[in-house]
C-alpha cells in the first residue's frame, strides 16, 4: 500500500513538471512570434506626412485617371484600353451624354429611352470604378436581359398589348405600307457591305451588316435582339442610332414626306374605317403566330412575345396582366434596357470609326424606309378604288406610335380638319411585324 501512494505521489510531480514546462515553453513561443510580428509591422510602417497621404488621394481620383493614363491599360471587361479612350475619350463621351440629356429633356426626343440610355453611357465611362464589369452594376444588369436577348422579348410583350391592331384589320391592304417600309433594312445591309469593300475605314461582316441594317426599320427593341445574336461589339452604336433616329422622326420624316407628296395629295381625305369585331382581334395574333412557327421560326421570339402581350389585351379576361405589360413591366424593364444598352457607350467601343458608319448607315435606312412607304403609297392611291393618302405610308417604319402621329401632324398642317392617325395606325402596326420579320429573315441565314 506504502508503494503504491509512494508511486501515486512521484507520478502527480513528474506530471506537474511537464505540465509547468510547457505551459513556459507555450509562453515563451507565444513571446517570440509577438515579437517577431511586432518587428514585422515595425518593418512595413512608414511615417507618411499629410502631403503624401493627399498626393495619394489624389492618384485615386478621376481627375487623376483623366489626366494620366496608362500604357497598357485594360477597362473592367479586361480589354485593352487606349491612352485616348483614357483620356479625352472619355471626356468627349461624358459631354455626348449630356447632349443626349439635352434632346431626352429639353427637345422631349423618346426621354423613356434616351435619357436612361445616357446615364448608363454617363457611368460607363467613369474611371476606375468598373460599373461595366460582369461584377460590376451595370455589368449585371447587361448579363441578366440583354445579353440573353430577354429584356427586348418583354419590351415587345408591353408593345403588343399597347397596340390595337383595329385599324390594320379594317384595311388590311395598309399591311403592304408596312412591308415597303422594311426597303430601308435591306438597302442599309446593302449599304454597310458596300461600304466595306469599297472603303478603306470600315470592315463590316456580313453579321455586321446585317445587325445595323435593322436600323432602317427605326424598331429599337428589334435592332438590340439582332445586335446581341450578330454583332454584340456594335450593339451600343446599333441601339443609339435605333433609337436616336425614332427619337428624330419628327424632324427626319416631314422633309421626306413633303419632298415625294404634292399638295393635293397630303390633303386627300380617307374614308371611314369600319368596326372591327373581337373575334377579328382574337384570331390575328394567333393567325400571325402561327404563319410564323410555321414560316419563319427564328421570328416567333419576336413575334410570340408581341402577340401574346396583345392577346392578352384583347381577350378582356386578363385586365391584370395587361395592364402589367402596359405599364410597371415595360417600365420596369425599359429602365434596365436603357442602363444596359448604355454601357455599350464606352469610348473605347463608340468612338470609332465603325460607330460613325453605322449611324450614317441607319440614318439613310431610315429615310429610304419612309421614302419607300410614301411611294407605295402613291402607286396604291392610283390603283385603289378608295382614296389613300401617301402620307400614311411614311408610317410603314416600326417607330409605334411616334410615326403615326407624324402622319397625322403633316396632314392636318395642310387641312386641319383632316384626321389621318388611325388611318396611319395600320401601317404602323404592320410595320412593326414587318421588322420582325425581316429579323428572323437575317437571323435563319446564320442559322
């Protein structure tokens, strides 16, 4: 027994030594990394004087990056950046978006679209902040509904249930102003080939072309689909120029339509359009769809969203839905189209020489497209049993209602008494289903 407690005891003090021992060692380790850190830091500290930390400030600063650009530079998407997109390529691009202020706001040129459109241009070309990165806010908004061509599908769904395709269905033979006015897509594709290979500035592909051609038919949320499947570097000077040219057909179409009219003609008066019933209006949108699933099915994404917002209008049972598609779904989303499209606007992708092509691209597109669906119209007045005024034809292009009311306002300058908008709607309406489906001619070629 004496053993054993004598064992017990030598045991709990060997323990108790090895115990103390380590718990020194542990202290004694811990004191050497502390004091290894502390020499660490003492290392890396710097005194730094107020001046220095100002002049570091100051290298964070836009006015900074504007002034002192870098050889070699990339932008948040990680591609290269000249010293001039840097630079004065910015600035120039910041007051390019205050011009466009200017028209949303003071002209009231399609403010809905201009004005976002220019914001997102405005941020795009903000310095060091890499808001059009795929992290970045803009960036985001880019990948979730343009990118995957969502955003302009839903635009379309709120455009179909905004339109009454009444006036169209109650002179259908107006559909044929509609399809004149698609000349202007085909003659600017023709046009940006043509300026390819017989200029030295510009290197258009066929896709290239193709996806600026639809610019002629003055239709935004069509020319931003097409871009984003064809050509998505050109999709920011293709959108501006889509929408900038709706947003001037006020002052692009009236020259043109007084130009090819005499005036006897922009005072012809047209006959009354008749009722059309519900059941017309529920059958074609269904008709059309289901001509194109059966035609052309690379429109039914363009096509399918537009009819069902329109179906949904004219069925009376979802009044919810529609009115949604009308207002805070299309608003909701015309926001992020803008923001997004904007970011395109960087001045390393817009101000080159490509850029000034396009537009001048799209701006004789458009005029060809009105010209054209002003000379259909003429030749459909002489054949026509009842009388047509050419004017309606300029509304052929796809810029709905804005070119309707054009129509309108051109004729009641020569006779006040002359309402020519609803009769303008059916073309206009027409037209609209024409670029989508010239889009889905365009896109089933690359298929």
């Amino acid at each position: 027994m004496k053993k054993i407690l004598h064992l017990l005891f030598v045991a709990t003090i060997m323990f108790s030594a090895v115990n103390l021992f380590a718990s020194g060692g542990g202290e004694t380790q811990a004191k050497a990394q502390g004091e290894i850190k502390h020499e660490h830091y003492s290392k890396e500290y710097k005194s730094v004087s107020v001046a220095q930390l100002f002049k570091n400030f100051y290298k964070t600063t836009g006015i900074y990056a504007f002034l002192n650009p870098k050889e070699g530079a990339k932008n948040a998407l990680g591609e290269p950046l000249s010293k001039f997109a840097q630079s004065w390529g910015r600035i120039i691009m910041i007051f390019i978006t205050f011009l466009l202020f200017y028209l949303a706001i003071a002209k009231g040129f399609e403010p809905l679209l201009l004005l976002p459109i220019a914001f997102g241009g405005l941020m795009a070309n903000i310095p060091l902040a890499n808001i059009i990165g795929h992290d970045g806010f803009i960036g985001i908004i880019f990948d979730a509904g343009i990118k995957n061509e969502l955003f302009p599908l839903i635009i379309f769904m709120g455009v179909g249930a905004l339109t009454d395709f009444g006036p169209l269905l109650a002179n259908p033979k107006t559909a044929l102003l509609g399809a004149a006015a698609q000349f202007g897509i085909f003659g600017s594709l023709v046009g940006a080939l043509l300026l390819s290979q017989y200029t030295p500035f510009f290197d258009f592909s066929l896709k290239d072309a193709s996806a600026i051609s639809i610019i002629g038919g003055a239709d935004g949320p069509t020319s931003i689909f097409v871009a984003s499947k064809l050509a998505p570097d050109l999709m920011g000077a293709i959108a501006v120029a889509a929408y900038s040219y709706m947003a001037l057909v006020p002052i692009i179409q009236p020259p043109i339509m007084r130009f090819f009219t005499t005036k006897e003609e922009r005072r012809i008066k047209m006959k009354q359009l008749r009722e059309v019933s519900k059941l017309e209006k529920l059958m074609f949108p269904l008709t059309v769809l289901i001509l194109s699933i059966l035609i052309l099915p690379e429109s039914t994404p363009l096509i399918g969203a537009l009819t069902f917002g329109n179906f949904a209008k004219v069925s009376g049972v979802v009044d919810r839905l529609s009115n949604t598609m009308q207002n805070s779904l299309i608003n909701i989303v015309t926001i992020f189209l803008g923001l997004g499209v904007g970011s395109k606007l960087a001045a390393e992708k817009f101000l080159v020489a490509d850029t000034l092509g396009i537009l001048a691209i799209g701006l004789v597109a458009f005029a060809i497209g009105t010209a054209a669906g002003v000379i259909m119209a003429k030749i459909m007045n002489k054949f026509s049993k009842d009388p047509i005024n050419p004017l309606i034809g300029s509304a052929g292009v796809s810029a709905v209602p804005m070119a309707a009311r054009v129509s309108n306002k051109v004729g009641m300058d020569e006779d006040k008494s002359n309402m020519l908008l609803m009769h303008a709607m059916g073309p206009n309406v027409a037209g609209v289903i024409g670029s989508a489906v010239a889009a889905g001619v365009l896109l089933s070629i690359f298929k």
